[in-house]
C-alpha cells in the first residue's frame, strides 16, 4: 500500500492544509535512521515496516515511544500521521509542532517539509534558506536544487553550479537538465547532460532532446524522445509494443505526419528500436516525496 503526504499550501489556514494534507502516495527515501540500542532499531524497524504497510495504528505506537526518546525520524513520521489523521483523529496543530520539533533535531525531511510550509506562508527567506540547507547538508538533492535556484536569482552562478552538481553526483536527473540548459557551453556537453537525465526518468529532458532532434530533422529520435517524454511505458517486463505504438501516435504523431506512408512505416520501426535500446538502460530515479518511506 503506497500513500503519500505533503501537507502544504499558500494558505496555511487549518482547513486548507487539512485539504492539501490528504494521504496519497508513499515512495520517498528515509533519511538517516538515528543509531541507538539494538532494541530501539528493533522497534523503529518495525514501526517503518508498519507504516511501509499502511499498518498506522501500529507505527504511530511504536513512534510516540520513540519520538519521546528524541528520535529525530520517529517524530518526523509520527507529525506526518498526525497532520493527516493516519492511524489517528487528525492533530494538525500538535502534528505541525511535532514536524518542527523533527526538523529542530536535524530529520532532513522535516526541514524540507518545515521550508516548504514557511515558504507558502511568506516567511522571511533567511529561516527557509536555513532550513533547506539543514537539509542538503545531509545530501538531499530537493533541498540542494532548491539552494541552486536560490542562488542563481542571486547571482551566484558558481555556488549554483556547485550545488547542481553534487545533485548530479547523488543521482538527481533533474540537476542534469538544469546543468544542461544553464551551465553548459557546448551543444554535445548539453546533450550528453540531457541524454543521461532522460536516461534516469527526467522527462523534461526528453522534451527538450525531441526538439533537438526536430532541429536536425532526425524524425526518429524526435517521435521516439517524445514518446519518452509524455510518460511511455515499455520499461517494465511485459513491453506490449502495440500499446507502444499506440500512444507513440496519439501523443507524437506531428513529428512525422508529414511523411509518405512508406517512409513513416520505415520511421516507426527506427522508433522501435531507438525505445528498446533506451528502455534497456533505463534506471529511473526515484523522486523525494514528502512524508513516505520504501
């Protein structure tokens, strides 16, 4: 059971963030469980598991003992199940002060999950500034592409790049499509950029390498990025290259409408073989959710 919760809007009354604070999807990488006694990693692996599961009732209790102990990431998952009522009467109040307190103790997720909040709430930029370097100190490539574009409207390019950088180096797609496009000063060192962030799931990327292709009229690569680009699926174990061939035209067709029949069924098959030699090294990344585990 996959449930996600990012409890945030740019009015941060009680009802709206109770709309905006709904469980939705799961998917999020935890951050650094705190080390303790062989027992308490006991209990916070099972609390994880439970909540992993949808099992709340469970995690919550095993979270308040913990959170009460100071664990940083009990709290930060705890104020999470608060906020939106999981397992619990829903107590956005006390779950609000329970996610700050999370951040106080250094969870990574709960300061980004703090900045956000205080940016919708037009906190001054220094406090949300703070908090998301909390978070990028402990490598979390959603606090550092935020500092970038931070720092890029300040003019800072170097410390932009930097930080882009290392995003890049943790695994984070979208900082290669920043790079590509902001940083870069060749048309190959864009591509190779773009390339390997599509290569990772980054759709934009591939938007951007279709209109490459349209350019240099390479109708293949145009039609086939596209269809990368609009969320194609073949990268799973069962392709059904039907279905495949079916939203490559519903969703890219105007690359190659033009064509003469002949020549756009020669196309289609370069198509297929530009989609299964991508999709045979796709990796896609998995992007940062608030509140989840996997």
């Amino acid at each position: 059971m996959k449930n996600t919760v990012d409890p945030l809007t740019k009015s941060p009354n009680a009802k709206q963030r109770t709309n905006l604070v709904q469980i939705a999807s799961m998917a999020l990488a935890l951050g650094v469980i705190v080390a303790g006694p062989a027992h308490g990693a006991s209990m916070m692996d099972d609390a994880i598991a439970a909540y992993r599961h949808g099992e709340f009732e469970k995690s919550a209790e095993t979270f308040s003992t913990l959170a009460t102990q100071g664990n940083a990431t009990a709290q930060y998952l705890l104020s999470c199940q608060m906020i939106n009522g999981a397992g619990m009467d829903a107590q956005e109040d006390a779950g609000w002060d329970m996610m700050k307190q999370a951040a106080g103790n250094q969870n990574p997720d709960a300061s980004i999950v703090m900045a956000r909040k205080l940016e919708a709430e037009n906190a001054p930029r220094d406090l949300v500034r703070s908090l998301y370097q909390q978070a990028a100190d402990k490598n979390r490539t959603q606090a550092l592409l935020w500092l970038a574009l931070d720092a890029v409207d300040q003019g800072k390019s170097d410390a932009a790049k930097s930080m882009l950088e290392q995003a890049w180096d943790l695994g984070d797609p979208r900082a290669a499509t920043l790079l590509a496009n902001r940083f870069t000063k060749s048309d190959s060192g864009r591509y190779q950029y773009l390339r390997a962030a599509a290569q990772r799931g980054e759709m934009r990327a591939a938007a951007y390498l279709a209109e490459e292709a349209r350019k240099v009229d390479d109708t293949a690569e145009a039609v086939g990025w596209c269809a990368i680009a609009t969320g194609l699926p073949g990268h799973n174990e069962d392709v059904d290259w039907k279905s495949i061939g079916d939203a490559v035209e519903q969703n890219c067709g105007q690359f190659d409408e033009d064509l003469e029949p002949t020549a756009r069924a020669k196309t289609r098959e370069k198509v297929d073989q530009f989609l299964a030699r991508f999709f045979d090294g796709y990796k896609p990344w998995t992007p940062w959710r608030a509140c989840s585990v996997r």
